[in-house]
C-alpha cells in the first residue's frame, strides 16, 4: 500500500509519542519534501522532530510535477500542495491529510484521502489500540489538534466508546 502524508498526522502524533501506529498500520509512509521541511527542518525545536528524522519507515520524495505544485499553492501551503501532487504522482492509495481546503482539492482530483481521526479509528478496528478516546484526548490537549466537540462525540460513538 502507497501512502503518503501531509504534516499534520505525522507531527501530532509525534508530539503525543505515538508515531509508532503509522508504521504499525501502514508499513512505511511517504512524505514530500516541503513536508520534511515543516516537521524536521522548521519544526526542529520540538522534541517531535527527532523523533521523526530517525523513523526509517518515513521516506522523503521530490515532486516533480512542478506546475501542479504551483496550481495547488493558489489555495494550499507548500506542505498540502506537495503531499497532493506526490500522491498523484505515486498513485498512492491514501493520502493523510487533515485540512479541510487540501481534503477538498484532494477530492477534486481524484486523491483517496484520510484524516487523523479515521486513521484512528482504523488503528482500533485492526485492534492496534484498545481506545480512540484517550489518544484524541492527548491529540487535544498535548499537540493542540483541534476537532469539533460534535465531531469527538460522533466519532466516540461510532468507535463503541
């Protein structure tokens, strides 16, 4: 299975400890260099950053449809942008991505997309976790990932929580 990921699962899940379930769920992951550049690069004070740098199942790749990268960054940021036009180009079969603008850009090219909560609940369903509650509870209060409290509920509820 290609995978490839924009920022915001790999860092917050870095920042609570458990960037071990996107490797246990998925094998390896893809993600571009404007990605790397964020989470490494930029992102290099936060004690997430090494923790990523040194995960061998991260795999950095250059974009090479340059043209499609500047379209997307009208609306996106280099991140979102490059991990768009890499899934496209890999013909990857998800992209990790949680912004509401990269997940409708994603849809309208034809880019099977996911977010943190689904990969969640897809780490419960394979069983890699007991609860979803307590991880997005750290999601929210350690990494200051952001999700409605109707959404916490739905997705609580769906999970059998």
């Amino acid at each position: 299975m290609i995978v490839v990921s924009n920022t915001s699962p790999v860092t917050n899940l870095a920042l609570i400890g458990r960037l071990d379930l996107l490797e246990q769920l998925y094998g390896a992951l893809m993600i571009p260099d404007a990605v790397w550049q964020e989470l490494v690069v930029k992102g290099a004070h936060l004690p997430s950053a090494q923790q990523i740098e040194r995960a061998s199942w991260l795999s950095v790749r250059t974009v090479t449809n340059r043209e499609l990268v500047l379209s997307l960054r009208q609306d996106l940021d280099a991140g979102e942008a490059e991990a768009i036009a890499l899934a496209m180009e890999m013909n990857a079969d998800l992209l990790l991505i949680d912004e509401r603008i990269g997940r409708e850009s994603a849809q309208h090219l034809g880019v099977p997309y996911m977010g943190l909560i689904g990969v969640l609940v897809q780490c419960k369903q394979r069983g890699l976790i007991p609860q979803v509650r307590p991880i997005i509870d750290a999601l929210r209060l350690q990494a200051g990932f952001w999700i409605s409290d109707a959404l916490y509920q739905r997705v609580l509820h769906d999970a059998g929580e």
